[in-house]
C-alpha cells in the first residue's frame, strides 16, 4: 500500500496505516503474517497473530473494529495434518477475535499440495477513529517509559528468528501464548488513557519483545530510553535480562507518559485491572540504556540496534523463468484497451 498521498497520514512511530476519511475521521490498517508458529502450533500461533495486528491498530489510538485473514493449506481431503492444521488455524483466528468482540468479516482461503506439512497464515485488522484523537507520537526528556499488560515470562523467546526457521526446529517455546482477555482490558485501557491525555508515544510489543520496542521507539522520536528490568512484571523469578528483553509474551505496550499523568494512568490501568510497571524515562543522548539494578546490562546506540545491516543476498534467475520468457516472447499480446472497452460495455 501507498505510504504517501492525499488521505494517508504517515506520522512517525505507528504501527498501522492511517487514512483520513473526512469529517473528522480516519481509518487504520495493519497485516502481519504468523506462518511459521501456525505451521507448528496453529491454534496459538494463528490466534496471537491476531493479537499482534489489534494491537498495532491500538497503537495509533484507533479502536480495532475487524480482521480479515488469507490462508493457504496443503491438500486437506486426502491429507490429516494439513486438515488439523487449516481446523486449528482458523479456531485460533475466530476465537480470540470472538473474546474481543472483533468479528473476521472477510478472508480467503486455498489449498494445495505445495503447502504439505506447512501453511501461511495472514491476518489484517481494521481500526477507526477520530483524527484529533491519534497519538501524536512524541517524547520529552524526563518523561516516564511504562509497560502495561501481561507478565514477561520465557514464552516467545526467540520467537522472531522460529518465524524465520526451517519447519524441523520445532522449538514450542519460541510461541508466544494468547491471552485475548487481557487484550480486550488492554484495548479500554489504552482508549481511556487517551482520552485523558496519557499517552505521549506508544509502541506495541511483538518481535523482539523489549529490545526492539524500546530501539525502535528510540531511534524513531531521536531520543534516549534508560531502564531497569528489575522493574518489570515477570510471569516467574528467575529470568535473565537478555530473556526479559527478547521475550515476546503477548498482550503488552510501551507507553511514554509525563510524569504528572503517571499517577492518572496507574489509576486507569487499575481500574481495568492491568498491570502497570514504571521501568525507565527518557534521555537526550540517543542510546539505549539498559540496567539491572545499579550494573549496566547493556548500553548501545538506538539507531544501530533499531537498523540492522542489510545483507547483500545472490540473486540467480530460475531457468524455468528464462524458458518462461523465451516462450512468451513471440506470442501474440493481447490488446487490452480493446478487452477492458468490451467488458465495460458489456450489460
């Protein structure tokens, strides 16, 4: 889709398209693809699939109002696995829609032997709201980084690079785990704190967990984050900081807020039940600071860890797609003026 354009509103920090829709309104959107865990585990992988993508819609400051999916599966009337996968694929999309109150009004779905043992699983979400209530994505030095949601537990660690894998490395810990009941108290948490002028920044929680969220964040306002895992909410004792870090466990947002709203948004995100943990602030110096306790865990540039490098892949043409061309060369091209002319006066 078009990042620019009349109606497109391209701020910096979403997570989703925006477009304006007039009179005050605007329309977002987002689609992910959560292949790789569905493929392993469809039912949680396709489901936080949809988790990801509302909450991306989320952190424009829109209400989720719809998904959509695209599906492909190998041949399921001759083919048990691929008939339990495309069964619990599906489940997982509708059920944590169906806990959220968000209906799947629109999909495809196809199936062929070339998807034996594996399957796509695409998933959009729609989002609407009013144009002067987005976030306006900012941050000043001294605000306050605060993570609200779930616990961070050792669910979804690595899950990122397993989206990536080859199907053998069936690692279930790499999942992450759906929760939609706290996502539907996260959705009326955040849209109550922007109404009352909570929110300065936010970012959603999905590859890379913490590591990414707090970079990218970062790198995208030109600032500097410092924080303490000490400080935040963990499903169990124990973990590390680079597993606090990289974890994906599900259902959680950064928030950047001013410290004289912080008392406002704790007493929201109580009043909806969700845990709130202060874990850091903003600095001017552009790096990413991160600490345990008084010892420095880590301590790098933003823009480095949000940019990786690009690796220069080879690129060598598919002898078919030379065949492929040959033939087609001297073949007669249709005349489409002709053909589009001819349908658009068909009755």
């Amino acid at each position: 889709m078009p990042t620019t354009g009349r109606n497109v509103i391209n701020e910096k920090g979403y997570d989703s398209g925006v477009l304006d829709v007039g009179d005050g309104y605007v329309v977002t959107v987002h689609i992910e693809s959560h292949n790789h865990p569905s493929a392993v585990e469809p039912y949680g992988g396709a489901a936080t699939g949809v988790g990801g993508v509302i909450r991306d819609i989320l952190s424009a400051g829109t209400r989720p109002i719809a998904i959509f999916d695209g599906l492909r599966f190998g041949d399921i009337e001759n083919d048990t696995h691929a008939r339990w996968l495309f069964k619990n694929a599906v489940s997982g999309i509708a059920d944590y829609g169906n806990c959220l109150g968000i209906p799947t009004i629109g999909g495809e779905v196809e199936f062929d032997e070339c998807y034996k043992n594996y399957a796509l699983v695409d998933v959009a979400a729609i989002g609407f709201g009013k144009k002067d209530k987005l976030i306006k994505n900012h941050a000043n030095v001294g605000d306050l980084v605060v993570l609200i949601g779930g616990p961070t537990g050792r669910d979804g660690i690595g899950g990122s690079q397993f989206a990536s894998d080859s199907l053998e490395s069936e690692d279930r810990s790499a999942i992450q785990i759906p929760d939609p009941f706290i996502e539907k108290l996260i959705i009326e948490t955040i849209l109550e704190a922007r109404n009352e002028k909570c929110i300065n920044a936010m970012k959603d929680l999905g590859g890379g967990g913490l590591s990414c969220a707090i970079s990218e964040t970062a790198d995208s306002l030109g600032i500097g984050i410092e924080l303490d895992v000490d400080n935040i909410h963990t499903r169990e004792a124990g973990l590390s900081p680079d597993e606090i870090m990289i974890s994906e466990s599900q259902e959680r947002m950064l928030i950047i807020t001013e410290k004289k709203k912080l008392p406002k948004l704790n007493e929201i995100c109580n009043k909806f039940r969700v845990s709130c943990s202060l874990i850091g602030y903003v600095k001017s110096d552009k790096m990413m600071h991160v600490r345990k306790g008084e010892n420095t865990f880590a301590l790098l540039p933003a823009d480095f860890v949000a940019h990786a490098p690009l690796l220069d892949r080879k690129k060598i043409m598919p002898k078919y797609l030379r065949r492929l061309k040959k033939e087609n060369k001297n073949k007669n091209l249709l005349d489409y003026s002709k053909t589009i002319l001819k349908l658009l006066s068909s009755p």
